[in-house]
C-alpha cells in the first residue's frame, strides 16, 4: 500500500506551532515511506476562512520545508468549500440507502431532549424521534440530514499511537451530515475528501480522537475502506494546558519574524 497523508489546516487564521507539528508528523512519515503528502484547505467556516490565512499558512510550511504533493484535478490544493456538489452526492447516496434521514426538529427542540437526558444522567443525545416518520424533501419544515447510528453493537479501531479505541453505538447518536441549508457537516465532508484523495494515514491531535467513532459509521455507510488512525497526544505549555491557537505567540509566523 502507497502510504498517503494529510494536513487539512482550517484558513482562520496563522499556522499554530501545534498544527505544525501535525503537518510535520505527516510529511516525515509519508516521505520516510516513498508516498504522498497532501494539503486541503477546510474552509467550510466562511466567515471566518480568508485568503490571507492560506497565504500565510502556505509561508509557514515553506518555511519549515514541508513540501507537498499537488491533488490531481484542477486545483492542487483543494477547498471544500469548492466541493459542495460531491458533498451533496454523498447526503443523497445515504438518503437513497435508508443509512440518514430527515430531521424536522428544530434546535429548540434537540436542546430541550439533551437537557432531559442530562437531568436523567443519561448521555446528552437527540433523541431519534424522526428515524421513522419518513420525512421527503417535499416537506416544507426546515430539515437537516441526520446518519442512522446501528442501535447496537460498536465501532472500534486499533489506533496506531493511543491503542485499542472506540465507543459502544448507544454513545454515538444519531448525528447531522447536512444542515438545513444544505452545507456539509465536518465529519460528512472530512471522510469523503479522505476517501477521495486516497488518503492511507489520518495522523492528527488528540483532540480528534472522540470525532473517529463517528467518521468510521460514514466509512462504513458510505461503503469505502477506512484509513488508519494515528492520534498524537497534545501540544501543552509548560503549566500542562492545551495550546491556543489564538495566542499570538505560538504562531509559525511569530518565529519566522523573530
């Protein structure tokens, strides 16, 4: 197997020394192995997405000298914000399945079930309660699309760095691929660029490692091989917390203009 990875930064703003030690795990395995390294743009935020912060983003991995190899197709650096037809394709294909439906309820709504289920310590879920009134685009509700999570069983993987990993399905609800607008959710748009792009090897934070249960239940419903996981623990200051990306100081950029 030709080992592929990927950094797929989110253009909001400067690289963070913690996203560029990703990329740099990334771009060393996949050279130590004779692949491909790939980036993305995940600009799906498009308030917040600027061109500027691929600029920038672009300057930083030139300067750390993470080269990287071009998608094939018309852009080498894909966005997904360029990509809302296949998207669209993928919310179709698992309505056509039966594997998502239709959800009416408004947010109000879905608050109010995660509420109850907190007050009754139970995991705070929607609830399902528009699994079965087959609800068809004809309807002139709102709706978002949500994935039918298999009522039983689990969804486990060995994890390349953290280990045996999982969550039994009655942990994973039933959640949003599309919102009502019809823009892609993360996980939607993430497992269908991976699959698309060939990617071999998703090595990422720890902080990711809660959102692969899900993605692995799209894998499986969509009907493509899932990549491995590899999930890097966290980037901490010297006080033991989570770097922020929004500190200034922990910026590529701020080490470049020293």
């Amino acid at each position: 197997m030709a080992v592929v990875t990927r950094f797929p930064p989110s253009p909001t703003g400067d690289l963070h020394i913690g996203g560029a030690r990703t990329a740099l795990f990334c771009w060393a395995f996949a050279r130590h192995e004779g692949g491909r390294f790939v980036l993305r743009f995940e600009d799906t935020d498009r308030a917040r997405s600027s061109q500027s912060s691929e600029e920038a983003m672009l300057e930083a991995l030139g300067w750390l000298g993470l080269d990287f190899d071009p998608v094939p197709g018309p852009e080498p650096i894909p966005r997904q914000s360029e990509r809302g037809d296949r998207y669209r394709a993928a919310v179709g294909e698992l309505l056509a399945s039966g594997d998502a439906y239709r959800c009416v309820c408004t947010p109000e709504e879905v608050d109010a079930m995660r509420a109850q289920a907190r007050a009754e310590g139970r995991n705070p879920a929607y609830d399902g309660r528009c699994r079965d009134l087959a609800v068809g685009p004809a309807d002139p509700r709102p709706s978002c699309v949500r994935l039918r999570v298999p009522a039983d069983g689990a969804t486990r993987w060995d994890d390349l760095i953290a280990g045996p990993s999982g969550q039994d399905s009655q942990e994973v609800d039933d959640f949003v691929l599309a919102r009502t607008d019809g823009s892609p959710i993360y996980h939607l748009a993430v497992v269908v660029d991976d699959h698309e792009m060939g990617i071999t090897h998703v090595i990422r934070g720890r902080e990711h490692i809660t959102s692969t249960s899900r993605q692995l239940l799209l894998y499986r419903a969509l009907g493509f091989e899932p990549p491995l996981f590899a999930h890097v623990p966290l980037l901490v200051d010297a006080g033991g917390r989570k770097l922020s990306k929004r500190e200034a100081a922990v910026s590529v950029l701020s080490l470049i203009h020293i």
